[in-house]
C-alpha cells in the first residue's frame, strides 16, 4: 500500500526559505517505488540530512522522500577499501565504523551530518579539491531509481551520462539508492594542522600557491569585516594526513581513536540583535588574535567537523535564518573577484560571521557539479529580507562580471537567468533528464526557481561581460563553449 505523506513545514540549513511540504519517509525499496510509481503527489524531490542551505531538498506543496530510513551498509572490502551502502547512510554513521578500522572519506564537506546520496547529488568537495576533487572521484557506481520506475545501475563505464547527470545533479534524475565509493586508508585519526596568519588577502592567495604541493588540506577562515590594508587578513589552516610515528605516546596506542567529545546545543532561535556587526567585529578580532602561529595534532572532528560539535548553531541566526553565499572565482580573476566582493560585504551591514576560503582545483565531469580551478569564498549573511535581496544581486553581479559561479546546495536566492549563464552544460544535464525524466517527475523549488525544469535563455541582464565569454572561461566541454 502506498505510504500517506505528512504535511510539514521544512527548512534548509539555512532556514530561508521555509515551506510546507508533503513528506514520505520510505524504508525500504518497495515502498519508495510505490511512493514514486503511484503517490498522491505530482512531483517528488529526495531529500538526506537537509544540510543544503536553501531550498534543493524542498518542494513547496508538493513531495518530500526522506531517505534516513535508507541507511543500512551492504559491502565492504577491507583489502580495497571499497564501501557499498545506501544513500540515507550519514558520514557521521561512516566515520564511526570506519574511522577505527583505518578508512576514511577521501574528501569530505565540513560537517558529517550530510548523507551519501546528499554528497553525491551536491558532488560535494572538502579542504583537499585542489589535490583530489570531489565526491564524484570516488563514486565507482551507484543505482537510481528513475521516473519509469525503473532501478537504473550507473558508473563512469555504464549510462555514463545519467552518472554524470546525478553527481551534482541536485536530486533532479531520481533517487540515489545505493552508492559503491573507495574509501581512503588512514595511519592515524588524526591530521597534522599548521595554523599561519595573514595580514591581508595577496599575503593570503600567495600563502596558498606557495602550500599547494606541500599540504593535502588547505582552507582560510578569513575576517571579511577587515577592510583597507587588512582586507581578506585569514588564519590558514594547512594539513596533512597525520602518520603514527607523530602521535604523543598516549595516542599512540590508540591511533585510530578520538576522544568523545560532549556536544553544546543552540536551545532555541536567538533573538535577531543578537548577531550584528559589532558582535561578530569583536568575535573576528578575538578568532584573528587567538589563532597564533603553530603547529598541532588534531583529530579528525576538530579538524573537518569544528561547527558539529554546537548542534542547531543554526539558531544563532534567529528564526528569519540566514543563507550561505559561496562564489568561486577562476584563478585569472579570482583576486579582483574576491576584493570587490569583500569590499562590498565589508561596508554592507549584513555581517558573515563565518566566511571560508579554499582553493580549488580542476573541474570533474558532472555535467553541474560547481567546482573549477580558482578561489572559493563561502559566506554566511543573515536574512534582512529586502536588504539581502539587494545585496545578494549586487554579489551576482560581481560574479557574473568576474566569470565566477555559485553552489547550487548553499544557494536559496538567485534567479535562472544569473544560473544559466553560470552553468553552461546546464542543456546538456537538460537533455539527459528529459529522456529519463519526460514528465519532471522530480523537481524541487531550487529547480524551479533556478528554471533547471525548463528550459531558460541566458540573458546578459546584470551582467557588463558577454556572457558567451564567461561560458568560454568555465566550460570543460568545447561543443557548449562553442555554442555559447
Ligand atoms: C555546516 C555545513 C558545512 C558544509 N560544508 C560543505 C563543504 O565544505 N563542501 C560542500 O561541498 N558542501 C558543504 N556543505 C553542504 C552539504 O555538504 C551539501 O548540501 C549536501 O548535499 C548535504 O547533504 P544532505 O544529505 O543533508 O542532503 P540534503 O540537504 O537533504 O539535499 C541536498 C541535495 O541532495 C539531493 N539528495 C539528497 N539525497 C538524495 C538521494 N538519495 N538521491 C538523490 N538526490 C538526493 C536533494 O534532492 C538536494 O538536491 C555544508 C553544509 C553545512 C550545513
């Protein structure tokens, strides 16, 4: 029997947007095909951890398929390191089992709380991109379930192209099932972290192109309240995989253990004063100031997962929520991209308590997986309504002109035109959903919003470059390049 739906109101990470969905939470195969073959609902999106910031795994009105039940592991082969589990399984779950037997992710997002399917459909990345790329790298096959109903086996050899479509995909061919992915082989759970100063944003680009061959892990936390000559000042964290000859005797023993660490909790929504620019002034001053020079064992929470260990840190921003702004700039334009953009965010009142930058490397084949060589800065900005709207075209803007794109999975506000023109392989992803897909049996507001479900002419509207110039810069496919 078909499983009822749940009328619920849902959030991103970000809690902006906010919509009232219809939500299944199927456990097991069967179900989730009758729920997709036959449920009351015209459209369906998969939905993992809900860790997108915006509005990819909503769908307003309509179906929600909670994957979470989907959680169990089905293969591991302890020689190669090769996983095979369903796509509700959470990296935090993973880590657990197998971070003591020596394996882990071989790139992964900065929290755990994300799912295999929700890696997969976002092709997420992780400190080390510039070296490894992302997720997608790692997918050696996966199985999705399509709108006909059927169990569709894909890998970079078989249906190449619906493989490529998935990973990055946003969820919008099907629902991920099952994942095959080679995990990574550790000495230790611990990573070996420099923590270096900058006093502003070149001495901070340089200290990356200086690292890059020396470090595995790099990533800035970077003051964008800074301005003038300290503009773009950062705290480098730059990383290796920790060996055990490194390891103080006490750990030692133990390499492959973590301490437990007691989780703190945001209990509720803080009132909206309660993060303003002189509250994250006085914090950036404090972060900057603290983070000394030096060099220091970590394990692997600490370093990758610092923001897990306060659940619902969400909160901070009040129930209005926040969005994350994360623009990646090619490396030819990447340092006046990231001026102008953080000369903007400095004299705007919405203050980013969290702004992280990273290196990136080549880009993989998903047909909209978001990374390419350059510089990407995420940025977390409150939701002032009107005044974020404006800011946020304002921030476009500068991207456009500067050849630089967004990340669909922290994206909840911008417009198809601004998306179109970023993404020039989006007809191509296009194509292969309207031949799995004909009927747009899974859709989510992003998608709509972003006009992925349809088909949308770039119009050069906020932009003073030529837009055929930006597909050029970021197209890893010549025919679209050349099309335009
Ligand atoms: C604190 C924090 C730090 C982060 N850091 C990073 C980072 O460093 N790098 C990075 O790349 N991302 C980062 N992210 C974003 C996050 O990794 C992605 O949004 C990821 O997709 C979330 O996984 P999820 O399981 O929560 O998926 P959801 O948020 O639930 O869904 C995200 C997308 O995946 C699709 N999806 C989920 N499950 C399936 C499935 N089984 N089949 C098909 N589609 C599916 C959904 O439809 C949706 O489009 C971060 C997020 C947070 C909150």
């Amino acid at each position: 029997m078909t499983q009822r739906s749940v009328q619920q109101v849902l959030g991103g990470w970000g809690n902006c947007p906010v919509e009232t969905c219809h939500v299944t939470s199927p456990e097991s195969l069967d179900a989730l095909s009758e729920t997709v073959s036959r449920g009351e609902q015209s459209d369906y999106i998969a939905r993992g951890l809900g860790r997108a910031y915006g509005d990819s795994a909503l769908n307003a009105d309509r179906g929600v398929i909670l994957t979470r039940r989907l959680n169990r592991l089905l293969a591991f082969d302890p020689q190669s390191g090769l996983l095979e589990c369903e796509s509700g399984v959470s990296f935090a779950d993973l880590a657990r089992v197998m971070v003591p037997r020596g394996w882990f992710f071989p790139t992964t997002p900065g929290t755990k709380f994300v799912t295999v399917g929700g890696a997969i459909a976002a092709d997420v990345h992780g400190k080390n991109h510039h070296r490894d790329g992302t997720f997608g790298n790692f997918v050696r096959r996966l199985t999705l379930l399509t709108a006909s109903g059927e169990v569709l086996a894909c890998s970079p050899q078989e249906n190449a192209d619906v493989f490529w479509a998935t990973v990055g995909g946003m969820g919008l061919t099907g629902v991920i099932l099952t994942a095959q992915i080679a995990l990574m082989k550790i000495e230790t759970a611990y990573f070996d972290v420099s923590y270096q100063r900058t006093a502003h944003l070149d001495e901070t680009l340089e200290r990356f192109a200086a690292t890059d061959h020396e470090y595995r892990y790099s990533v800035a936390w970077i003051d964008c309240l800074a301005s003038g000559r300290s503009l773009g000042r950062s705290v480098l964290m730059l990383a290796n995989d920790g060996r055990a000859d490194q390891l103080p005797r006490r750990l030692a023993q133990r390499p492959l253990d973590v301490p437990a660490r007691l989780p703190l909790s945001v209990p509720f929504q803080m009132p909206g004063f309660a993060l303003n620019p002189w509250s994250v002034k006085a914090f950036n001053a404090l972060f900057y100031a603290k983070n000394k020079d030096r060099s220091t064992l970590v394990d692997y929470n600490t370093f990758f997962y610092p923001l897990d260990g306060v659940q619902h840190w969400n909160r901070i921003y009040g129930r209005r929520g926040f969005i994350q702004y994360q623009a990646l700039f090619p490396r030819e334009t990447s340092r006046s991209g990231l001026v102008k953009l953080l000369e903007k965010i400095a004299r705007s009142r919405g203050a980013s308590f969290l702004a992280v930058l990273k290196t990136s490397g080549e880009a993989g084949p998903g047909m909209l997986s978001y990374l390419h060589a350059g510089h990407t800065l995420a940025l977390d900005l409150p939701n002032t309504g009107a005044d974020l709207r404006r800011l946020v075209r304002d921030l476009d803007r500068i991207l456009l002109d500067e050849g630089g794109r967004l990340y669909a999975a922290k994206d909840a506000l911008t417009s198809a035109e601004v998306f179109a023109a970023m993404y020039p392989r989006l007809d191509e992803f296009r194509q292969v959903k309207a031949r799995i897909d004909p009927k747009m049996k899974f859709v989510s507001s992003q998608a709509r919003r972003l006009g992925i479900v349809e088909a949308v002419c770039p119009k050069p509207f906020l932009s003073s470059a030529p837009i055929p110039a930006l597909h050029d810069r970021f197209s890893t496919c010549s025919r679209h390049a050349a099309a335009g």
